[in-house]
C-alpha cells in the first residue's frame, strides 16, 4: 500500500473509483444510473432486459466482438446517443433542449413509442415501426419467475423525483423506485391495482395485466414519455391522469396495453456481438 493510500485510508476518504474499458473490441452499453449511486430500478431494468436476452442467446456484455459499438435501450435517454449509436426502444426525454441531441445519424432498430420515431424521422433518421418499452418483455424473458400475490387493493410507485412528495404525505402501500428492480415487480404483483408516476411502475403493472392509473403528484416529468409509452403500446390519444389517489381509483384502470412482444424482442440488436 503507498504512502497515499495508508493516509486516505487512516482519514477514511475513499479514492475515485476509475472507469473499467474493455481492453477490446465489445459494445459498449449505455444507461442512465442517479449520481448519487443509488439504482432507480425502471433505469436499471435497461441492464436486466439486455443482460437476461443476452444470456438466453449465450452471450455476456463483456463478450470480444469484431467491431466496437454502442447501445442504448431502455429509458428517456435518447439525447445521450452519439453517432451511429444502435438504439433499441429508447425514447425521447420531453425535458431536454434539441440541441443537446448531437447525432446525425443512428442505426434504430426500435424506439419506445410513435412520438419518439416522428423526432426522429424529421431529423432525416430512419426509423422501423417497432414500438414498445422493453420492459413490456419482462413476463415473456422471466418466464415463471414472478407471480401475482394479491395482498392489498392498491399500491403507489412514485417516480424518483416524486418519492419525497408521496412520503410527506403519508401514504400507505407506497413501492420505492430505488428498491431493487425484483422487489419493485415482486410488490407491484401484490396489488390488485397500481397508481403511479413512475413510468416503469405504470408499464410492469400492465405488462403483467395489471390495472393502472397515471397521477400526476408534480410538473417534474414532461408528459411525452408518458405518451409515448402509451401509444406505443397500441393505444391512441394521450395518457389522462389523476392528482389524487381518490381520483385514480374512481378513474380506474387505463386501457389495456395491445402490444406483440415477439416483434419487440426480434428486434434486440444480436447482430451487435455475433
């Protein structure tokens, strides 16, 4: 141990951690994680999906590949592509300026929803008909693994940014978006209705055939994703929502999703590590 390393560790300050590269040619997978090292679980199930087809097909992200590539699925996080990036149900973020949107050209092969594909197509970017948030695959990938336990009549997942909103309250039944992302589904599975805010909380829910309410706690999120997700899995219009928990349940559940798995996951970007 250096000297420097026995007086950080006298003082207990831990030294950055530096950036772990491959050292060859791989793909390189992006998505988005909070700053302070927690793991929102509806970002973090963009490793879960990829990681779990990956291994279905005997593959690991850390394989050797012939070329260097890089990937973005799941999430708003289109505006962190750079060119000739391959995207997979990845969607536009409503909250972010155009011009942090660098790209001029990207290989999609699907995107999350009709919205996202017109931004798309009006930047000259080809864009296939595939819709749907991959996280719409997890009853179809985890086949088995989660079962519906009906515990109680409703349960909340607020988004990241609502969570301290939805606590001062008070409120019962409420499901943490930084609780892993298998308890986050496991406690999902125990209502028998979901009010969220959280997206990936409105899409696992109906995923597993769950009735949903959108509620609206705060003007944080900017409603494109919600619509995006929306129409992309089969529905037309635009998300309404509640601003009560009252409210929600008197609305009932949204639609019910009209979505084919099968186009989804025969989209995912093998091609990327053959």
């Amino acid at each position: 141990m250096s000297i420097k390393e026995r007086i950080l560790k006298k003082l207990n300050i831990q030294q950055p951690v530096k950036e772990f590269r491959l050292p060859f040619n791989h793909v390189d997978f992006f998505y988005w994680k909070p700053r302070d090292g927690s793991l929102n679980f509806g970002d973090h199930l963009s490793y879960v999906i990829v990681s779990k087809i990956l291994a279905d097909n005997n593959l690991l992200l850390e394989e050797e590949t012939t070329n260097n590539s890089r990937l973005i699925a799941l999430g708003s996080v289109l505006h962190f592509a750079n060119e000739a990036d391959t995207i997979w149900g990845t969607g536009f973020n409503g909250k972010i300026s155009l011009d942090e949107h660098t790209y001029q050209n990207l290989d999609v092969r699907a995107v999350r929803g009709p919205l996202t594909r017109d931004f798309l197509l009006r930047r000259n970017i080809s864009v296939p008909e595939v819709y749907g948030d991959p996280a719409l695959l997890i009853p179809h990938i985890f086949t088995g693994k989660f079962q519906k336990s009906t515990k109680r009549k409703y349960s909340i997942v607020p988004n990241l940014h609502d969570l301290s909103i939805a606590r001062t309250r008070n409120w019962e039944n409420i499901i943490s978006p930084l609780n892993s992302w298998n308890k986050c589904i496991t406690e999902i599975l125990e209502a028998e209705f979901i009010i969220a805010s959280s997206l990936h909380g409105l899409i696992l829910a109906e995923a597993f055939g769950i009735p949903a309410r959108y509620i609206r706690l705060s003007e944080e999120e900017n409603m494109f994703k919600y619509n995006d997700y929306y129409q992309g899995s089969g529905r037309s219009g635009e998300m309404e929502y509640a601003r009560s928990i009252e409210e929600a349940l008197e609305m009932g559940g949204m639609q019910p999703i009209n979505f084919d798995h099968k186009k989804l996951l025969e989209a995912f970007p093998l091609d990327l590590w053959k």
